[in-house]
C-alpha cells in the first residue's frame, strides 16, 4: 500500500503538472495531447476515486492539499469533459469531498467548493 502512495503521488504530480499545461493553452497540439493521455488520465481519476471513497474529509485535505485544484482543472476543460466516462468520475470524485457534517473550517470550505 505504501509504495502504491508514492506511485500514485508522482502520479498526482504528473497530472497537476499536464493539467496546468493543458489549461493554458488551447492549441491542435494541446488538444491533441489530450486526446492521446485521456485514457491514461481516466485511469488515475478512478484511482484518486478509490482513495478518495476509503478516506475521510479531513484524511482527504492532509493527504491531497491540492485536490480541489487538481478537480477544478479538470471541471474547466472541455476537452476532458467532453466524454461522459470523464464527468462520471470526476463527479464520483467531487462526491467524495462532500462531508454531511464538517467538523472545522477546512472542512466547511472544501464542501463549498465541491458544491
């Protein structure tokens, strides 16, 4: 499991990393990277989803500080939105932040941004 976290950290990284660069530019070769890693992209969001879904909120927000850029990134491009496989995950994902009864202010602000 732990080397499964490190894996799936560089993996966050990477994806932070291609999701920036593919939020600033929206040229046939930005699209066509997209296309190319969007398979590989679907892999990791379900994966993200199955750590997200064994984690409480507050687990969620020291494990992954960043996961509401990494989601708000991927709600903004079209061109992963695009397919209905994307926005499933994404949505299971974005379900899984939503905490019914917020415990502290980190929390509260991450369901109002899921929202």
């Amino acid at each position: 499991m732990a080397q499964d976290s490190v894996g799936l950290y560089s993996e966050y990284q990477f994806w932070m990393g291609k999701l920036s660069v593919w939020g600033q530019a929206s040229s046939s070769e930005t699209q066509q990277d997209i296309c190319h890693h969007l398979p590989q992209f679907q892999e990791f969001l379900r994966q993200i989803y199955e750590v997200l879904k064994e984690m409480d909120s507050g687990t969620v927000i020291e494990r992954f500080p960043t996961i509401g850029q990494l989601l708000a990134k991927t709600c903004w491009n079209p061109f992963i939105l695009a397919y209905d496989e994307s926005q499933k995950i994404l949505i299971w994902c974005l379900c899984c932040l939503i905490n019914k009864e917020p415990q502290n202010s980190g929390e509260s602000k991450l369901n109002s941004w899921t929202r």
